[in-house]
C-alpha cells in the first residue's frame, strides 16, 4: 500500500490508475463510488481531495474528470486504450457506450492531460484531412482562436478552425448540432 494513504484512498487511487491505463481519461465520481463500494459521492471527492494534499495526483477545477497521477513514470513507460468513437448520437454525452467503437492503444506520450479519443472523419476538407482519416481529438475546453476543432455537426464529426463564441461540449452533457466536442491534436492516415 502506498505511503500514508488509508486503505480506501489506496483503493480510490489504483482504480484510477486502473482506469486511466485502460481507457486513456479517468472514471467518474459514481464509477469510482461503484467500484470501491461506496454510496456517498462527497467521500469519494474528500479521498481525491487528500490524495491531491498528499501528492499522489493533481485535478483541475477548471475541468471534469481531470486528474493526473503523479507517480514518477506512470505515463512513460506505457500505453492506454484511446475510446474510438464511430456513430455519434445527437442528444447523448460524447463518450456514451452508443458512441464507442472499438478502443485502440496508443502511447502515452502521444496522449495530453485529460480525456482523449479517436474519431473517423467523413469528409475531404481544406484543411487537409480527408475521408477515412482519423484524428485524435482532447476534450480540453480551452481553445483559442484558429486551433482545429472537432464540430459535431450533421451527425457526423468535422475538422474546422475555431472561432471565439463556438458552443463547447463537455463530456457529460448531451450533444447537440454545431457543438465543438474537442481540440484535434493529431491525425492518423492509412494509406
């Protein structure tokens, strides 16, 4: 068991890490409730809040499900499964099991802070990108001005640059037409 962590914080942090390794972004409160056995999600935030306090993982307020381990190495040396997202449906969350295709691993470094995943884009742009590619999208929530998004749009996913006063989707809430789901930070071509 980790240093100085009670037998329930030890439980919290290696579901995430768990979690995190096998699906490339962290769990929810309720998944973390569910798999240590509690009911009361405020003793789950209270297990991340002194994890945080004891240097076993770093959160964002700023973001959902943002938690980072600290643990030297932990994303160096391995590789984590990247949901790829197929048909998308408008009025569910982005990563819903309806929206997950398959999962792919990828490496870690590739990977930035917070929830990543894979999608198939459908149209020849002129941006580049061509029908059949895939993108690797970040749902960071912080864009600026001329970054290439990912639009949830036609009930499809396109590549576009983004403009300020774009409506931004979190990953919890339901999608809706025109919705930038996340900032494209690589693409992959078969050739």
């Amino acid at each position: 068991m980790a240093h100085g962590l009670t037998k329930k914080q030890h439980m919290v942090l290696e579901f995430l890490k768990k979690t995190i390794l096998e699906r490339g972004y962290p769990p929810t409160i309720r998944e973390t409730c569910d798999a240590i056995g509690l009911s009361s999600t405020s003793t789950i935030h209270a297990h991340l809040e002194s994890l945080e306090r004891k240097g076993y993982i770093k959160r964002s307020p700023s973001k959902n499900r943002s938690v980072e381990i600290l643990e030297e190495d932990f994303y160096n040396q391995r590789v984590i499964t990247v949901p790829v997202l197929g048909s998308i449906s408008l009025g569910i969350n982005l990563l819903a099991d309806e929206n997950i295709e398959d999962k792919r691993p990828m490496p870690v470094d590739l990977i930035k802070e917070g929830i990543c995943f894979l999608v198939n884009v459908v149209e020849d742009n002129s941006l580049g990108i061509f029908d059949g590619d895939q993108i690797l999208v970040h749902l960071s929530g912080e864009y600026s001005e001329g970054d290439l998004v990912a639009v949830f749009e036609e009930d499809a996913i396109k590549v576009k640059p983004f403009i300020a006063g774009m409506q931004i989707c979190s990953d919890i809430e339901p999608l809706q037409e025109n919705m930038v789901v996340g900032k494209v930070v690589s693409l992959y071509r078969r050739y």
